[in-house]
C-alpha cells in the first residue's frame, strides 16, 4: 500500500458508562464533596466581608462619611456577585445529585468524550470511523462500538 493514501487524524470518542451501585455511590460522594465545598466558600466570603467591613469602619471617624458608605456598598455589591455565583454553582451540583440518584442501574450515560488518534485510508467512510464511543463498567471498557 502507498504509504501516501494513509492520514492520522484526531477524534473524539464518547465514553459512556453503565450505572452500578459503585458508579452512583462515587458520583453522589464527589458531587456532595463539591456542594460542601461551595458552602466553605460561602461561609470563608461572608467571614472576610465582616472582616473588611470592620476594619473600613475601625479606620474612620463617626459617623462615616459619604465615602465610607460607598466603601462598605462597593463591597457588598462584589460579595452579593460572588455570592450568586457560588450559589448558582450550588444549584446545578444539587441537580446534578439529584438525577444521579433518579439514575436506574445497568442504565447508559455519557461520562464526556476522551481524544484518539486513528488512521484513514481512501475509500474509508470518515463519518462511521468519526463515530465511536466506549462503554466502561466500573472504570474497565466493556465495549468499543463503531468502526476502529
């Protein structure tokens, strides 16, 4: 075969996995993990937003001036941002907990998508070897389904 036929290309494979007993258990303890992680943030925001508060009105004269005032809104403006950010995160981890516990045993879903390189020759369909996705079980490949 003329080696100048032949193309290494780069695709991404879907990998799904089926949902055991094991597989739930992991995803419902890093997604619990995540949501307690998010509620430290949120306690560490307030705590350090008291603390500038504080220090802001220790540093003043009574009673604070219009800038002082300003300092303190400004403040609490960028804490409320940060706030709804976290809690937004929160919320999607929360759901995320939740469908993993609808979630039937033996059922399939997508886990994301990993890179391959393979091989093309002429005459090859692109499109079927585009598509090709692994089945894990538990961390170990069950199937590899398309065309390799």
């Amino acid at each position: 075969m003329d080696s100048n036929t032949q193309l290494l290309l780069k695709r991404a494979i879907n990998v799904k996995v089926i949902v055991t007993p094991r597989w739930k258990e992991e995803a419902q303890q890093q997604l619990q993990a995540q949501i307690n992680q998010i509620d430290g943030q949120l306690q560490q925001l307030e705590m350090q937003a008291q603390r500038m508060i504080t220090e802001i009105q220790k540093q003043n004269i009574q009673p604070p001036g219009p800038q002082v005032s300003q300092q303190i809104d400004n403040i609490k403006l960028q804490v409320n941002q940060k706030k709804s950010e976290l809690l937004e995160q929160k919320n999607q981890s929360l759901q995320q907990l939740q469908q993993v516990q609808l979630l039937e045993l033996e059922q399939e879903v997508s886990q994301g998508q990993i890179e391959s390189i393979f091989t093309v020759n002429e005459g090859d369909n692109l499109i079927k070897k585009m598509q090709v996705e692994v089945l894990l079980r538990d961390g170990v490949i069950q199937e590899i389904r398309g065309e390799v």
